[in-house]
C-alpha cells in the first residue's frame, strides 16, 4: 500500500457520523417540510418564508442529531478495511 492510499484510509471517519449525519438531514428535511406546509395550511402566515426556513431548520437540527449518534457506533475492523481497498 503506498503512502497515499494510507493516508486516505487513516482520513476516513472509523464510525457512523457521516452516514448519520445524511440520513438524519435527509429525514429533517423531509419533516420540516411536513410541518412547514402544515404550519402554512392552518394560519394566514405568508408561506415563502416559512416552509424554507422550517425545512433548513430541521434539516440542520436533525442532521446534527445523526451526526452524534452516528459517531457512538464503531465500524467493524473488515468494513473499514474494504472501503479502504475499493476506493
């Protein structure tokens, strides 16, 4: 293995955060959404502002969460291992 692909493997996260973090953002967002809609369905609120702030909101709120969680889980030795090797 040369110094490079070494250095690549050694720079990649040994746990979850990333995975994590894209599904909880990819899940706020999709809940902000839900909720900015609902919030503009039931009130006289002018919706341009609203939907896209709930959504950005959520999106960074929840992805943050996963972010966390996702880095209290370690991944297996041979996971890391062939990401290593097909990249």
């Amino acid at each position: 293995m040369d110094a490079a692909r070494r250095e690549r493997s050694k720079a990649r996260a040994p746990d979850y955060r990333y995975e994590g973090l894209a599904i909880g953002a990819g899940v706020g967002v999709v809940v902000g959404l839900l909720m900015g809609f609902a919030v503009c369905s039931q009130s006289d609120v002018t919706c341009g502002q609203l939907v896209p702030l709930t959504t950005l909101g959520m999106g960074a709120a929840v992805g943050f969460v996963g972010l966390m969680v996702g880095g209290l889980f370690d991944k297996p030795a041979e996971a890391s291992a062939a990401d290593s090797a097909s990249h």
